[in-house]
C-alpha cells in the first residue's frame, strides 16, 4: 500500500485509515456527517495527495491534449482549468479529469488515483505522433483540498496574492506559507475551495497550519457525500469506459465540433439517440441505495443505482441512478435493497448547491 506524505499526520489525528486505490487513506476523523457539516458550514480540509498528476510539455501541447480530451481545450487562457473526459475509441470514458494550461507548450492533467498508471500508458502511447513529453510527475506532488464558505478568509493569511481576484477554475503559482505551490479555485465539495499542490516535503507544515487555523479536518467518507450531494460524478461508479460521457451526464464537456479519441462514436450516439442516462432519486425512507441496486417502475426493471448514500446535509437518503432516458424527473420508482423495494422519486440534479463559485 502507498501512503501519502501526511500518513504520520492521520495516524496521530486518530483518524480511521482505510485502502483506496491501493493507497493508505483516512476514512474518518470524528463522524462523517460531522466532516460534512464542518465543510458546508465553515471549512474542511482533505488530504488528496493520492490522485494522478501526469504533465505534458512541448510544441504540439494545445493540439495534443485537445486531441485525448472531449472538451475544448484549445479555448483555455493561461491559468485557467477544464474539466473534461478522455474516451477510448467507442466513446467509453477512460478518466474524467481536470487540465491546467500553464501556456502552450506546458499543460498538467490531474487525473484519478486509482487510473494513474492506466492514464499515462494510455496518454503516452497516443503521443507518439506528437511532439511532446509526456512524463507522470504523481510522485512529486503533495495535494491539499480545502473545501467550505470561509476558505478564502483562512488561507488568506498563508497567501501573499489575493485569492479574491482568483477565478472559479483559475490557478496561481505563489508560495504558501514559504513554500512553492500552485493554488486552484476547484474542489469537489460543491462548496467554494482551493486545492493546493506543493512539495511532499513542505505539506505537512501547511497541513498543520491550516488545522490550528480552525479548518476540520475530513476523509473520504466525508468527501464523497460531499461530491453525491453536489452531483459531481464518481469515476469506477457512475462512470466507466462501458459507459460514455453523454450517458453520464457530461454532454457541457464533449465538443463535437473538433476532433478527438471517440469524437465518431459519440457523435453517433447522439444521432441515433441516448438510451440511458443519470438521475437522481430521493428515496422516501432513510435506507441506502447502493451501487448496483436495481431500480423499477412497476414490474419493470429501468436501471441501477451508481451512487447513494444517506445526506447530512439536506436530512434525506438519496442516490444516482442510470435510468432508461424516457424515464421523467417526478416519476415515482422503487429500489431493491436486499430484497425490499423502497420507494423513491426522480428529481433533478444536483440535490444541493453550495457557495461554489461559478464562471
């Protein structure tokens, strides 16, 4: 197992330590939905060091990376961030991800922990015709999120430039508490935040400095109903390389009018129609809906729970599912949880919004 360069830090916090993605994580500290709240209310702060960093450098960087993503990144200005998917050549969804566009000849893909290697065997081997390096830079990079309505206020005092004038999904390159970092207005709490990337070696100080500050600390238990309660997709659950991006959800990120890996098919299947798409269900009792729970309408079988848990913040059990695309928001279904039907309802996404900024 891997473990971060805040492992020791975890371990001393009390924290409840879990494998993910073949990585030593903390699930917990306190209670999840404590976690939860602390990140809605005020702040938290997650250790995300284990996710993906793959850099890609050289003249063709631009047509490069436009070329593997589905988005427009060609469109980006210097500093600014996409979120975007990699398909294969049937449209499958490789990896969702963010790109940073450092200019044109430089450009940082922060990918999934758990598809790192997958992603940069993957992105190296579509190079070849490119002039570009292609080099997974995961190692030397530590990464924080720290995520919730008073972030700016807090790492305010850690940061020389003022984190006001950063845009949602802009970056800066500044020193944090003496250390080089790179600062992005991004998350994946559905609240305003920053992810901060350093050094392994000057992490833990900023670590701690932000937790005498008064940030709480969270897992990934925390982080991931955050993500469910903001509807953000979770990769290896509501999205894989069976399933394409328009399927998930993602049409806003797939650019039809340039060329990429997958362009073909998913230009076809938005012709020939999507059969099956994400919807959120409201359950009427308190019982999870887990990944893989089937879902019906009457007698019929129209889909799969991808995601669900139980909210802390809005007081409801709710879930993720793909439906059958003719399937309308309101319509009233059932989930089989281990062998009993509860009741649910489509509603539209997200479940909640936060203080996230927009562009």
């Amino acid at each position: 197992m891997k473990k971060t360069a805040l492992y020791e830090e975890h371990v001393k916090s009390g924290a409840t330590i879990v494998e993910f993605a073949g990585w030593l994580m903390p699930l917990q500290y306190s209670t999840i939905s404590e976690e939860v709240l602390a990140v809605r209310h005020k702040a938290g702060l997650f250790d995300v060091s284990h996710m993906g960093e793959i850099e890609i450098t050289g003249p063709d960087t631009f047509k490069f990376v436009d070329y593997i993503v589905t988005n427009s990144y060609g469109s980006l200005e210097m500093g600014q961030i996409m979120y975007t998917a990699m398909c294969n050549e049937e449209g499958g969804v490789i990896d969702d991800l963010l790109a940073y566009n450092f200019g044109k000849n430089k450009a940082l893909l922060v990918v999934n922990a758990a598809n790192t290697e997958k992603d940069f065997k993957w992105i190296h081997q579509n190079a070849k015709k490119f002039d570009v390096k292609v080099e997974n830079v995961s190692s030397q990079c530590a990464q924080l999120a720290l995520q919730g309505p008073i972030s700016e206020e807090i790492l305010q005092r850690f940061v020389s430039k003022d984190l006001s004038a950063v845009g949602y999904y802009h970056f800066i390159e500044c020193e944090v508490l003496g250390a080089k970092s790179l600062v992005s207005r991004t998350g994946y709490t559905g609240e305003d935040g920053f992810e901060i990337y350093c050094d392994p070696e000057a992490v833990a100080s900023i670590w701690r400095e932000l937790i005498k500050a008064g940030v709480k600390p969270a897992g990934l238990g925390a982080r991931d109903v955050c993500r469910l309660e903001a509807s953000y997709m979770l990769y290896g659950n509501d999205m894989d390389e069976t399933t394409t991006p328009l399927e998930a959800g993602l049409s806003w990120v797939v650019r039809l009018d340039k060329d990429f890996i997958g362009r073909d098919a998913l230009a076809k299947q938005k012709e020939r129609g999507i059969e099956r798409r994400i919807r959120g269900l409201e359950l009427s009792s308190k019982r999870i809906a887990r990944h893989g729970m089937l879902v019906y309408m009457g007698e019929d079988q129209i889909g799969e729970v991808t995601s669900g848990t139980l909210s802390p913040t809005i007081q409801k059990s709710i879930a993720m599912a793909r439906l059958k695309s003719n399937v309308k928001i309101s319509s009233e279904v059932s989930i089989d949880i281990r062998g009993r039907l509860e009741n649910a309802r489509v509603v539209k996404l997200p479940f909640y919004k936060g203080s996230v900024k927009r562009s």
